[in-house]
C-alpha cells in the first residue's frame, strides 16, 4: 500500500491522484452568463446531487493548478448568481470535451461545440437542447474552501426547473438508465459510459434486514471460491431456507450427482457446490444459492 502524505508532493500531482481514484464522476455542462450578457458553456467533474427538499445541486469551479487563475462559469455565476446544470450522455460527450477548451473570455462555447442554445424557463442562461436533462438553478452561495491553485468554489445551486427528453424515460416514467446512456469524468483523458455490461442491479438492503455476513457459517465465510461481493449478496437475504426446503433441494439433480461423484472426496464436494452457488449468485437467484450452499453431503 502506497502511503501518501498530501503536503510531500505537488499540487499537480495530488490532483492527478484525487481524479484518477474518486471516479467515475458525474459531469456537471453548466451553462452561465456574465453581468454583459455573454454566455460561457463549460463541464466540471467536482459535482453531485445533495438535496432534493430543496433540491439542491453543488459543482466546483476550482482554481486552475498551473497559474491559480479562475475559471469564467465562476465569475459569471458571481455577476449573475444563475446557472443550467445539463447532464451529458454519450451521444454528446465529444461536444461537451470540445467546450472544456479554454476559449477567451466572451466566446461562445455553444458556437464552438456546435451544440443548441434552449431558451430556459425561469432564469437567463439558456440550456442545451441536446442534453438528455437540464436543471435551471439559481445560485444559493459560492463557498470557496481556498485561495491557492487547486482550491475549490463549491457553487450551491437550488434547482427551480426540471426537463426531461421524454424518449430516456420508460413505461413508468422514470428515467431508464440504458436509454440515458450517460457518462462520467475518470482520470485523464478517461471517460466511462454508464451502459451495456458496466450497468448492473444490486436490491437495496433497505427493502429488508440482511441477516449479516457475520451471521453466514464460517466454511461459507471463508470460501475460496466466493467473494467478498458474493458474500455480501448472501448476507442480504432476511432469513436462511428451512430445513424441509433444504431437504426437498437435495433432490435436485445437479446435488444428487455431486453426492455420488464425490461421495470420497468432501473437498471437491464442497468446491463445486460453491462453484454453482456462486454462478447463482451472479444471475440472481440468492435463495436458490442459499440451498445449495447448505446441502450436506
């Protein structure tokens, strides 16, 4: 384990480091305009939701590590204390890279990108027409945690308006995941695209009381087959199958021939019903898991 202590090393490489770990980061494409009336399009990864009564929405344009020199979308959002948050989705995510440019103050990164200026609602900058949603807010405070390079203004913003393409919603009306196909900022140049294979399910433990890891038998716990996800998926059921399911399931095929192939070698018995308790695990199916992890030989 690399140990670092932030004061040994540089700001710019500190910086390297907070990015490349604390990821994937959603991206804030905030839209904003100065006391002039001059719109700035720019994205920050420094952001997230932290609210919803009030709905509350917070980014941070830090100061820039090279030169400690501020960014427009701060000063704008200090002249004019209004901003349009606009999530980014992969369809758009070249677009959005292209406004992060450093443009000169009072050129138009909408113009630049080649993305649509959307009149808002209730606030004056407008908000991007291409983007899947957009929140208009109006600025509650700008917080800043410091003065040198690298510091942050954390923009606390009260979300006034919502809107929504209807096409990323599903047949209840919630935002479906897959048809937002949104991205994230990671270190570098990196991006990840939260769709396909790289979005998964996980039941809330709040839907019921998990029985625990610690409650699950030590041959179970100290498997060399499950993991430490696998575990905690087991840990999550609210009680463990009783004994007349555990003596019905043991005239499931697969447990019979496990019986009687490896009626001599406990240890290979033990090993391919985690084997199979695990591939269950992965697909869904925890009870069924729980069942074959308990049969006894």
């Amino acid at each position: 384990m690399k140990s670092i202590n932030p004061k040994d090393i540089s700001t710019g490489e500190l910086h390297g480091y907070l990015l490349g770990a604390i990821a994937p980061r959603p991206i804030a494409f905030a839209s904003t305009i100065d006391k002039e009336g001059k719109v700035n399009l720019s994205p920050f990864s420094f952001f997230n939701v932290f609210g919803s009564n009030p709905p509350v929405l917070v980014f941070s344009p830090s100061r820039r590590v090279r030169d400690n020199t501020t960014k427009h979308s701060l000063d704008n959002v200090l002249e004019v204390p209004e901003v349009v948050i606009n999530m980014v989705n992969f369809t758009m995510v070249e677009q959005m890279s292209l406004a992060s440019t450093e443009y000169d103050k009072g050129v138009n990164e909408f113009v630049k990108s080649g993305l649509t200026e959307e009149k808002s609602l209730l606030i004056k900058p407008p908000r991007v027409k291409e983007s899947p949603v957009s929140f208009e807010c109006k600025v509650l405070q700008v917080l800043p945690t410091g003065k040198e390079g690298g510091a942050g203004n954390l923009v606390i913003c009260e979300v006034l308006m919502v809107h929504i393409q209807e096409e990323i919603l599903d047949q209840n009306g919630k935002i479906n995941p897959f048809k937002l196909d949104s991205v994230s900022r990671m270190g570098g140049d990196w991006y990840c695209r939260a769709n396909g294979n790289a979005l998964f399910e996980i039941p809330k433990p709040l839907r019921n009381k998990g029985v625990g890891v610690d409650e699950i038998p030590l041959g179970i716990r100290n498997s060399t087959v499950l993991t430490g996800n696998n575990l905690g998926r087991l840990g999550n059921i609210e009680q463990l199958p009783t004994s007349d399911e555990l003596k019905e399931y043991s005239q499931h095929p697969t447990i019979q021939e496990f019986k009687v192939r490896f009626q001599n070698d406990e240890e290979s018995y033990v090993f391919h019903l985690h084997q199979l308790a695990k591939e269950k695990l992965e697909d869904g199916f925890v009870e069924e898991a729980w069942k074959i992890l308990l049969q006894e030989k």
